[in-house]
C-alpha cells in the first residue's frame, strides 16, 4: 500500500505500453474547509483535543535514509526501517527484511523512531522484524550488509512527541481531519460519530461505514481542520455519489438517525443514537456499518478520488457477487523470466476461496510484485474498465490500471490464463486445485534443460494442440450442478520452448568481482575450488550468501551462524581470503 499523489498536485503522469496503459490524474477542483463546514452547519474540534504539534513539524528526512523503528506488529521489538516514501510530516517505512506488504506510516515526532544507535545506548538489542524472510540466524549478517554504507537519519531529523490532552473533549458531530486506515497513505474529512470513555468513533465523509473505526482520543491519526494544509499533506475530498453531500446534508440534518456502532475494542455492535451530521454530509445510508473485515465493501476515498486508486475489494453489489474461487499457486512450477523465484516463494499457498474479483485483483497483485521489475509485468497485464485495479511502482512514481471485468468463472480463467501465457510460465503455475507431486510440465523442461527466455510465441509450435483446463468445484455455480467450461488457450512461450530441443542455450557469464556474484555463482565457485565442500553448499543458500555476503564471513559467523564444522570452516576461510586477495577487497580476517 504504497501509492499516493496529492488530488491536487501540479502534474499528472502517464504511462503507456502495447500491452496497456496506466494513468495517475488530477482531482477536479478543490475542497475547502471554511465552504464545506458552512453548508453542512458543522463545526471543527479544537485543536486543544489533539495529541498534534500547535504547527506541524518540519520533515527533514529523505527517501532511503536507515532509522531505528518500533515493529508495528511487535511494539516490544525494534527494528532497522528504511525510509521509502514521505508526505508532508509523515514518512512511509518499511522494515528492513521484511517485504513491501507490511509498509507503515508515521510521523515525524513519533515516539517510536529512533536514530540508529538508540537500541545500543540503551542496552538493548535490534530485532528482525516479524515476518522475516531469511533464516532467523541469518540476521546479524542481514544487519551488516544493511548499515554497510547506508545514508543514516542524522539526530536532527527526529522531532519530540507533543503532549497529551488531559481528556477526551470531543463531541458527536464535530469535524477532524484523520487516517484511512485501510489506506493509512491517506488523510480524509471526517466526523466524531459516538464518543465512548477515552474512545471516539471517527465516521469518514460521504462513505459508507466499512472505513470507520473507533481510537482512542490521544490517537496520532487524528488531526484538527486545516492540519492538511498547514503541513503540506495531501487531503482527500469527501466521497460524493449521485445528490450533492452538501444539499443532502441540509435536507436530512435535523432528522434523528440510528447507527449501529460496532463496540469499541469489542466485536459485537451497539446502537448509538447521533444526529444525521455524523457522518458529515455521508449522502448515503448509514444504518449498518459494515465489518472492517467483510469482503463486501464500498470504495474507499482513497480508492474514487486518489489520483492513484486501488481497489482492494471492489463493489459486489451485483447477483455475480455470490460466485467464489479458489486459485492454487503451485510454487515448484517455473514462473517464467519475468517473475524473481524466490518472491514467488513468499506467495500465499492460494488466494481464496472469495469474490472472483477480489481473488482476481489479489493474484494479478502478486504477479506484479514479484516480478523482477514491477512495471514490467503491469504492462503485460491487459487492461480493462472494471472497478479491480492494480499498481506498480517504479521508482518514486506508482502507476495504476484497471483489470477486466469477471462476472463468470469462464472470464475469471481466461483472464488469468491469458495472464499467464503473457508472462510466459508454466500452464499449471495458477490453477484451481494444488498439484500433486512434480508438474509434469516443469519436468519435460527439466528434461530437455532449456534456458527459460522471455521470447515470443513461435509460430511453428501453434499447430500443437492446446492444453485444456478443467476448474474447480470452488464456485456456488459449480456447487448447484451448473457445467463449468472448458477454456482453450494458446501455448506459452515457456510450454513453445518446453517443446524444443534447439532453443540458444548461453552459458552464464560470472563477473569477475566476487562482490558481483549470485548466490548460484558463490555456489558454483565453492564447489569448483574444492568438490568436498559441496554437501555444505546448501547452508548457503538457505541463508542466501550471494557474493558480498561471503567477503563478509569469517570463522566466527560461519560456525556460529552458520552451524558450520571447524574443518569445512577452515576450507572456506581459505577460499574467501583468496578471494579478499585477488581483488583487494577489504573485510575482516578469515579466521578469527
């Protein structure tokens, strides 16, 4: 969730390719505050309620500087972040070691970020974050590598934390300015709905209430009018669908409403009687607030005005709604060249079973931020004019696209069947049930130990006959006896290849600067100088030693790291410090 541009930034930017096109856009017009408050006859909270700075705090971060953090999912564990994207006072992190799926906003006087440093002044220690995609024991190296040469936030990037209001002054019906939380880049009109104790229940203009969510009155989400302006951070209009929220407002602000309110920190509902200005001129029914976690949702604010929408669950307010998939993503099988194996192994066993354009939106998704370069696998994404939307970042731009529609299982397939002959992986790589065993497939190309190029089809190959699919029984349509299609579809490039002995097989060439090397390359390297070494190859790359990595080990690491013995660790030592030697890289001793 990374992908955001101001509604009214100066410029647009759009990008193109044969296979689609993308676009990021300008909201139309301006939201003032003073206009909107007028005509909904509502008034802003004091900025005495807030837990803000009275002026915003000035961010002097830049993007990639290294900083200590508190793990969002584990508040007791701190970890090094990286700053990957900046809005006004608010940074966007990601955790080092940890993927781009569990990115997280914060300000710049937040309490909990530090310089790098903090844990070991303190007498405590860095932690790999939750989720952690090496081996636990890799971890002091994975640390190394990372500070090695990394632009550190200096001290003065780091702002104190502003007090706490003394108590919770907040009334029903009052305007802020707070998080989307389920589009925490975004920072929205709302409404205090109900107040309860030290909580207040923050209802979003002009949306319905699966985005709503109780917090507690000192939370640092919550911001007083204007905040948005002062600090430079984007704002996004409130949500207006069919009559003017404005004039809606004005029809239905003296007639009494009941909200079913879910209870704060529980999950069963309570009913909270506010006045129809709850919702801050909502234009639309309020009287059940949906679930944060239904997959039936409205579209977000972030998801109809950002000019960089995703949908994450799109609108299933029609009768197809009730048709369910399941799509199975079988690992062992090769993805192609465009997609990184080992982002493929992150992969979920299967997305679903859900909406077929929820599961849709979730697969195409994850193709994309697995490719080797993001972009490169959204333009291969053919694009349509639903409401499921994908993004692709490349470098500090993110650009968009929506997916074809899906109403039936026989769309749902050959979209994504079409997807994968695009991408040029094996037939089986996405199917309906988990595979047993080997894939045949892989095992042809296995066989015939072809090269996988990203190559067009060729044309001598279309005279095969097309492998068939048969779905699965996932779907309710399937389950009330209905015949589910057979979809034919062309051969991949990967299954033309498969089908060949005569494809150009080019030998990998290995760069000369060991710092350079894959981990395949330290592999190979290790087995060639000395073949008894080869039954501990494997250790290296569980914990994914690629060229740098290795300059960096010496006796210690390996056996205590590594769980290496004392004679294979002499070996290695040996061949690392000739490698140190014949380049001049500097690093620590060998042995120790």
């Amino acid at each position: 969730m990374r992908r955001r541009v101001a509604y009214n930034c100066e410029e647009s930017t759009m990008s193109s390719s044969s296979k689609g096109s993308s676009y990021q856009y300008d909201y139309p017009g301006t939201f003032n505050w003073e206009d909107y408050m007028k005509e909904t006859g509502s008034q802003a909270a004091p900025a005495s309620c807030f837990k803000q700075s009275s002026a915003p705090p000035n961010n002097e971060f830049k993007n990639g500087m290294k900083i200590e953090a508190c793990d969002p999912r584990n508040l007791t564990s701190i970890s090094i972040a990286t700053v990957v994207g900046m809005q006004g006072p608010r940074l966007r992190l990601r955790l080092d070691g940890s993927d781009n799926k569990n990115d997280f906003w914060r300000l710049v006087d937040c309490s909990d970020l530090h310089s790098v440093g903090y844990c070991e002044r303190n007498g405590g220690l860095l932690h790999p974050p939750l989720g952690f995609r090496m081996n636990a024991s890799s971890w002091p190296i994975f640390l190394q590598k990372t500070l090695n040469g990394a632009e550190i936030a200096p001290e003065k990037c780091f702002k104190s934390e502003p007090p706490s209001p003394h108590s919770n002054d907040f009334k029903v019906g009052m305007k802020l300015e707070a998080v989307d939380r389920k589009n925490p880049q975004l920072i929205c009109p709302a409404t205090v709905g109900a107040v309860s104790n030290d909580q207040i229940y923050i209802t979003f203009d002009g949306w319905r209430g699966a985005f709503d969510y109780w917090c507690r009155f000192d939370s640092r989400d919550i911001f007083p009018v204007g905040w948005c302006a002062k600090s430079g951070h984007p704002l996004q209009p409130p949500g207006q669908k069919g009559t003017s929220q404005y004039k809606l407002n004005k029809v239905i602000k003296h007639q009494p409403m009941v909200l079913n309110l879910p209870a704060p920190g529980a999950s069963s509902a309570s009913q909270v009687t506010t006045p129809a200005t709850g919702p801050g001129g909502g234009g639309q029914s309020r009287s059940s607030i949906a679930s944060p976690s239904s997959p039936d949702r409205q579209l977000s604010p972030r998801e109809a005005h950002s000019p960089v929408v995703m949908i994450t669950e799109p609108d299933t307010s029609s009768t197809h709604s009730s048709t369910t998939v399941c799509v199975y993503i079988n690992r062992s099988c090769n993805p192609g060249s465009y997609l990184n194996p080992r982002k493929v192994q992150q992969l979920p066993l299967h997305y679903g079973p859900g909406t077929l354009h929820r599961v849709l939106r979730e697969v195409a998704q994850g193709c994309i931020e697995c490719g080797n370069h993001e972009q490169t696998v959204f333009n291969l994404l053919k694009d349509g004019t639903s409401k499921i939307i994908v993004t692709a970042n490349n470098g500090n731009k993110t650009y968009t696209k929506r997916l074809p529609s899906a109403f039936k299982i026989s769309d749902f397939w050959s979209y994504l069947e079409g997807m994968m002959e695009e991408l040029g992986c094996c037939e089986n790589f996405l199917s309906s049930q988990p595979l047993e065993g080997r894939c045949s497939k892989c095992l042809k190309v296995s066989t015939h130990r072809i090269k996988i190029e990203d190559s067009p089809e060729p044309r001598e190959s279309r005279h095969h006959k097309a492998p068939r699919r048969r779905y699965s029984n996932e779907s309710i349509d399937s389950q009330k006896g209905i015949r589910m299609h057979k979809i034919q579809r062309k051969m991949s490039a990967y299954e033309a290849e498969a089908s060949s002995t005569t494809s150009d097989h080019r030998p990998h060439k290995v760069s000369t600067d060991p710092s350079d090397w894959s981990i395949d390359d330290v592999i190979n390297h290790i087995c060639d100088t000395d073949p008894a070494l080869k039954p501990h190859t494997e250790i290296f790359r569980k914990h994914e030693i690629d060229g740098k990595a290795l300059l960096l080990l010496n006796s210690d690491m390996m056996m205590k790291y590594l769980g290496l013995k004392l004679g294979p660790v002499l070996k290695l030592c040996n061949i690392v410090d000739k490698l140190r030697n014949s380049t001049g890289a500097s690093g620590s001793s060998g042995r120790k």
